[in-house]
C-alpha cells in the first residue's frame, strides 16, 4: 500500500535523495519523491535487490522523466543494431555502453544485476572509471531498444550518438600508428646493437671486417621499412608545409631522416664507413613514440568530436521526398501501454525533401526549411551564442539549431555531410590546428630553431666545400643534422604538456588541447560567473511567496522550469519534481536571462522570470530588494501570483579558492545574470563592490571580458556553459564548471567538475610550473646543440659520437621532463 501525506519536516525520497517539498509518497514505510522512483524500488524489491540501498545513502537516479515512447526504436534498425554491437553469435549478443549517471558503488550493483530484472539479460560488467558496461543479452526474449528502456526505466538512460554507429573506424588509424613504432623501436635496438663493435673501436682484423659488413647489410634491411613505412608521416608533413609555404618542425626532421639514410648507404656502398642507420632509426623510434603519448593522453575526454559526437542516430520521419528511393523504416514499439508506431531513420540516410520531427530541445542534424508556423532556435552549439532567434514557416534552419519549445516540423533541404555546420566544423578544426602550430611557444622556437639548423647546416656545407674539402663538409652537414635534430625540443614539450594533461585529467579538469596549458600559465585575471559555478547547481532552499499555488499551477510552473536551460529554473524544477507536467502547455518561448513563457491552452499565458520581464503584463511589479536571495516571478493569464525565492547554497571551500587567488595578485571578478544577491558576503570575498557586476546579460559579460583584454589582461573566465558562451570563447581559458562532465558546452576549453573548484588556483600554479619545465628542457637541449655543434661545425665530430649525442639527449629529454612534471604536480595538487 502507498499513500500521498503531506510533510511538516524536510523529508528526502529513499530512493535518489531529492528533497520532497509538498507531499510525500509513502511505500512500505519508506517515503519517495515521486511515482516513478516508488516504482523503481518495487522493481528492485520484486527481484530481491534491495541491498542496492545498503551500499550507500540515497544512491539511486531519478528515471527519466522526458522520455517519450519509442525513444530508442532506432536500435532495433538493421542499419543501427549491427554497427552497436561488440559480438553476436545468434544466442548470445555484447553491447558496451557508456552510462554518464553512474557515481557509485550502488549503481555497479544494480547494473551489474540487470539479469536479476529481465530474464533476457544474461550478465552485465561495469567498467566503473570509464563509466561503461559490457551487457550480454538474449535477443530472442530482449531486444536492444528494450534493453535502452528497462536502462532508461531504472534511471541509467544510456547515451549512444551518431559516431558510435560510424566508430569502427578508429582501431584502424590507432593499430597503424602502433605498428610503425614497434617497427622503428625493433629496429633502433637490433640496429644500435649491430653498430657497438664500431662505437668501442673494434674490427682490425679480416674476421671482424667480414662481420662489420654482414652487420651493416643488416642494419639497411632493418632501416628500410623504417625510412619508407615508420618515417613517412614526417615525409608527407613536411611536404604539405612547404607546399603551404610554412616551415613546421617535420621538415627538418625529415632532412635529417633523409641525409642519414642516404650517406648511410653511400658509405656502406662504397665500404667508406659504417653509416648511420642507428641514429636515423632513433629519431624516427622517438618522434612516433612521442607524438603516441601526447595522442594518447588526449583520449580521456573527447573535445576533438566531429558533429557526429552530438547529433542523434536517428530522427522521426513524417513522409518522404517526392525522389527519395530509400524505403522508410518502420520499427513498431510493442509497449502495450503506448502502442505507437515510429518512423524511424538514420539522420545519414536523411534526403532532401524528407519531412521530420524536431521536439523540444532536439539538435536539428541537417540543414532544413521550417513547415511549422514559428520555431525558436538556439545556435550556441554553433556560435556560442545562446539567445535564440525566431523563426517562420519556409525559413532555412542550419543544421545544429536547438529547437526551444514544442515540437515542430521541417523539410530537409541537404544531407547531413553536405550541411552547413559540417562544412563549418571541418574548416574550423583545420584552421585551429595550423594555429596552434604557428602561435605556441614550443612553434615559435621550433619554427626559428628549424630555420637557424638548416642556415647553419648548408653554411658549413658550403664554408668546406669552398676551402676544397667536400667531404669534410658533407660530414658537417650530416652530423649537424643528426646532433641538432629538433626532436628532442619536440619531446620536452610532447611529455610535458602530455604528463601535465594527464595529471590535469586525473583531477577532473579536461583541458581541450596542450595549447590550453600554456595559455593558462600566463593569466593574470580570473572572471566568475555566479549561479551554477560559485553555487551549487542542485542545491538551495526554494519557497513560493504570494498567493498558494493550485495543483494546476504548480504543474504549470514544473513544465515552464523545465524548457529554460537557467540554473534557477532547474532548482524550481527539482523543488517541484513531485508534481506532474502539464501536456496543455506549449508554444515556449525563453528569452534569455530574462525567462520564460508558454500558453495555456489558446488563449491564457504563464510567465515566469525576472520582474522586468513579469512586468510586460498588464500588472507592474516592483521587485524586491532583499541581497540574499534570488528571486523569480510567476504571472497566470496576465496576474501575478507572487514569486519563488530561491536561496542558493555555494560550493565548498569557495572561500579559500577566492583567497587564494588574491594571495598571488590575480585580479578577480564577479559577472552574474541576476540581481545582487549575497553582496556583503561576496564584495568581502573579492574584495570590493566595484568587483560585483550583476544583472548582465550575455553580451554584457562578453564586453566585459573585451575590455579587460583591452587593459592588457590575460583572462580565464569561469562559468557553467550556459548563458556563458560568448564569454568563455572570448576570454584567452574559457572553463565550464559542470557537475556532469558530459553536458556539452560549446565555447569552452575545459571542462571542471564542479567539487574540483577549489583546486582552481593550484591548476593555475602547475601549468606556469609545466611552461617552466619546458623551458628548462630547452636550456638543457640547447646545451647539448652547442656542445655537439662546436665540433659539427668544424667538421671533426665524428658521426657515431654524434649517433650516440642524438639518443642520450632524447632519452635524458624524456626523463628529465616526467619527472619534473610529476614533482611539480605533487607539490601542487
């Protein structure tokens, strides 16, 4: 038996947690939140799996309360289901798929149980740092759409995108990278191994002279798939940049490469020497082994997502194009509680002239015509700007629009590899990857040394050949190459930002790319934003002041709350999760930092937001001047009702963050959307009024950001990736804070778990220690270059003490550069 009592203390549901405000659902004397968490507990109850909630307090996950029948029937598609899967052998099918809800102990329980509740299930594994688990399936009695429900069901919705149809791709590209470092390592050891007898001085006798021959033959078959398969990345690269016009590191890497291999062969030819081959193998072992780990420590998040990362599988289909030739799918749902038939489609299958549907929130994954009257789309995804524009019946929508509102319904003008937002990404990961190359630190000193090696190396070439001593300066310009060899500058700063990408990653700040680090090393400004960084996203006190809601009015409110991305939006919502939605609510408009409206049937419209924004009613309102909370309004068919007053918790340790950061004369600013609120406790913290800035809109906080870089400021600005975007991309180190690292957030350059904030001061410390290694690890290769090359330049060094320079300056590179790192990260995290 359950029943609905009304609470006089603060009550928590058993199952997730959340607070119940109103009322409280009782069950087995145990209270819940809402229908859907009491059902799960009777689940798991039924199975006997009730020690799910011995395991930790409240650990379980509010079902999805958005999902809409046959949400997952794109599954059970032959398109989709044989590309999802790991193995099938006709009884037993493996899925892997990844479960961003998943935070503790109690939740590797219950997935690790599945089989306990579907007799289809045969076992699960949970790969719990990953986030992942490996589900083993019968699909004679569960197919994979109702395997995503029963997830969905119990509160672990699984995220599956566009590119994890398409990501078999990728072993491909990572094994051949694999191989050719193992074909360059077996032969650098096999090869060096071969060239010790000529190292030490040995080989007088005939005996020895035949063994120095055979060994030299050997070290040319094992250079050979080394200088034609390993080295040719180097080749390509290098190619491609003087065809740019644009000297990057791999052109004199790959000089180097060649004049080894060539004077190595000529000298082995002709029996004038033992040539090279060593040395050549080594710098082709250690550049691919370098650029592996740097690639490698890149892996644990993915920033360098192409659209597909985002966009749906597939998309409701409505009618096809007139000269469509692809059938439609049909995937019949056999819920019996909501038997509904959906048209389901691939999006890369999607034709010009095929109709769709777009719901609330869905990202429009090609470029279309609007057919619905009126549509509000939000293109931060693709600008970064966030305020959502207006569109009208047989208007172009670009693809990677968010519809805001109720669903609507478009014609598709292109596919989606041939849309806009294609097109744009493409163009703009290439431009920021030759950026990158040309702007970094490590670029520029990598670009002028390349220059100052080959100036050098031809000097000497010349100088010798003009005296009439070719030879002697063929050997200056070989062993010029094969001592001064870039690659070891390369490695400082591969293993460096590669070690301090790592570290940063293990403490839950994902920095897009190596650039970022160095970035932040120089800032001098840091600029919050407030509600949802400084203050905790879930969690405040949240009460109505005014005249006591209806039923109605409050499911009114919960729905309105629920189409607004605002963090206060979310903490009315969670206050009101106990109550229903309200179907008869469409037509959503959300205006941002301002709020947010819908109609009530035709004719009634429900406001809820600022008092400005309240105000455009009949009725005028004065708002409130209390510094201590926020407060959001509330109007029904042009009445105000009263409004919430939200009172917001703040992140722990945010006063020693704060402190901190003054301690070491960075400059710090608040930029909040709301009014002032708590400005006593936060002028202390920062240490002035004049350092508060609120009720600024989005383009507001991007002026502010323009000119304090106008004033010589470098600037790391702080938010939650929401109304933030045009900021973050400005800013010089954009960081979203965000309590579920898998949001998207689509200006920043890194993404913090939002526990991890106070570590913010301390991440700013290791990226200047980072920058500091690396010049140090460049004092120490330049070093080694001066050493070698006062005797390169004379002619007189001999190659194999230059092949034995090459190696050790590398090796000591690597070393120097991971353990420094890690010193410096231990002493600051």
């Amino acid at each position: 038996m359950s029943q609905s009592i009304s609470p006089t203390v603060e009550v928590q549901c058993y199952h997730c947690g959340a607070d119940c405000e109103d009322h409280v659902i009782v069950h087995d004397d145990k209270p819940f939140c809402c229908e859907g968490c009491k059902t799960v507990y009777e689940l798991l109850q039924e199975n006997q799996l009730c020690n799910y909630y011995d395991l930790t307090q409240n650990p379980g996950v509010s079902p999805d309360k958005n999902y809409y029948a046959g949400k997952y029937a794109y599954l059970d598609l032959p398109e989709v289901h044989d590309k999802i899967l790991e193995f099938t052998d006709g009884r037993q099918t493996h899925v892997n798929w990844f479960f961003p809800q998943m935070h503790c102990s109690s939740c590797v329980y219950l997935l690790e149980n599945l089989h306990r509740l579907h007799e289809g299930v045969i076992s699960s594994l949970v790969n719990f740092p990953e986030k992942k688990a490996r589900v083993v399936i019968d699909e004679q009695k569960i197919s994979l759409s109702k395997l995503a429900e029963l997830l969905t069901y119990i509160g672990y919705e699984p995220y599956i995108s566009l590119q994890d149809i398409e990501a078999q791709k990728a072993p491909k590209t990572n094994r051949t990278r694999l191989y050719k470092i193992g074909i360059a390592g077996f032969a650098f050891g096999n090869v060096m191994m071969m060239s010790f007898p000529d190292y030490f001085g040995l080989g007088d006798t005939r005996l020895d002279h035949h063994l120095q021959t055979m060994f030299s033959v050997f070290s040319v078959v094992l250079a050979l798939p080394v200088f034609f398969y390993s080295a040719s990345d180097f080749f390509v690269s290098a190619w491609k940049s003087i065809r740019e016009r644009f000297l990057n590191i791999d052109a004199p890497i790959a000089l180097a490469i060649l004049v080894t291999f060539v004077r190595s062969l000529y000298e082995i030819g002709t029996q004038t020497g033992v040539g090279y081959l060593d040395s050549m193998t080594g710098i082709v072992f250690f550049m691919l082994l370098g650029r592996y780990f740097q690639d490698k420590t890149y892996s644990a998040i993915s920033f360098d997502r192409d659209y597909k990362s985002y966009f749906p599988v597939a998309v409701t289909l409505l009618s096809r194009g007139k000269d469509s030739v692809i059938p439609t799918k049909e995937v019949s749902n056999t819920n019996p509680q909501s038997p509904v038939t959906n048209n389901q489609l691939l999006v890369t299958d999607l034709q010009p002239g095929d109709q769709i549907l777009i719901r609330n929130k869905e990202l429009i994954p090609a470029d279309v015509r609007l057919v619905s009257e009126r549509a509000m789309i939000d293109y931060s995804f693709v600008s970064g700007e966030s305020t959502p524009i207006e569109k009208t019946r047989n208007e172009l929508i670009y693809a990677g629009g968010r519809q805001i509102g109720g669903a609507i319904e478009v014609e598709v003008t292109k596919r989606v590899s041939q849309s806009y937002l294609t097109q744009l990404w493409n163009n703009d990961s290439a431009t920021q990857q030759q950026q990158n190359a040309q702007q970094t630190m490590v670029g520029k000193i990598n670009y002028y040394f390349s220059w100052a090696l080959l100036f050098l190396g031809f000097g000497a070439l010349a100088y010798w050949a003009v005296l009439g001593d070719l030879p002697r300066g063929i050997n200056a310009i070989t062993t010029i190459l094969i001592v001064a060899c870039p690659c070891a500058l390369l490695l400082s700063d591969t293993f460096t930002n590669g070690n301090m990408l790592g570290m940063f990653g293990s403490n839950k700040l994902y920095l897009k790319n190596a650039q970022i680090i160095e970035n932040l090393s120089k800032i001098d400004t840091v600029v919050f934003d407030k509600t949802g960084t400084l203050t905790l996203p879930d969690a405040a006190h949240v009460q109505f002041i005014g005249k006591p809601l209806t039923h109605i009015q409050q499911r009114i409110v919960r729905t309105l709350c629920e189409q607004s991305s605002h963090p206060l939006s979310r903490l009315i919502a969670k206050s009101l999760q106990h109550v229903p939605h309200e179907k008869m609510v469409s037509d959503f408009q959300e205006v941002e930092g301002k709020g947010v409206e819908g109609k009530l049937g035709e004719y009634v419209t429900v406001r809820l937001g600022s008092a400005t924004f309240i105000s455009n009613d009949n009725q005028e309102v004065t708002p409130f001047q209390d510094s201590n909370s926020s407060h959001v309004y509330f109007s029904f068919d042009g009445k105000i009702l009263g409004y919430f007053d939200i009172q917001s918790q703040y992140r722990d340790n945010l006063v020693d963050t704060l402190k901190s950061l003054k301690q070491k004369h960075y400059n710090t600013y608040l930029l909040s959307g709301d009014k002032p609120t708590d400005v006593e406790l936060l002028s202390e913290l920062f240490g002035s009024l004049k350092q508060l800035n609120f009720n600024q809109k989005p383009d507001d906080k991007l002026r502010f950001i323009e000119k304090l870089q106008q004033q010589g400021h470098k600037v790391l600005m702080v938010g939650d990736g929401l109304n933030d975007a045009g900021a973050l991309i400005k800013s010089d180190v954009g960081i979203a804070v965000s309590d579920n690292i898998n949001n998207f957030s689509p200006a920043c350059d890194g993404i913090l778990e939002g526990n991890q904030l106070s570590k913010l001061p301390q991440f700013v410390r290791l990226a200047q220690a980072g920058r500091n290694i690396v010049i140090q690890s460049f004092i120490i290769s330049v070093v080694y270059n001066i050493i070698g090359l006062s005797f390169a330049l004379t002619g007189n060094l001999s190659p194999v003490v230059a092949a034995i320079l090459m190696p050790a300056s590398s090796i000591s590179i690597v070393l120097f550069t991971t353990i420094s790192s890690r010193i410096a990260a231990l002493r600051r995290l």
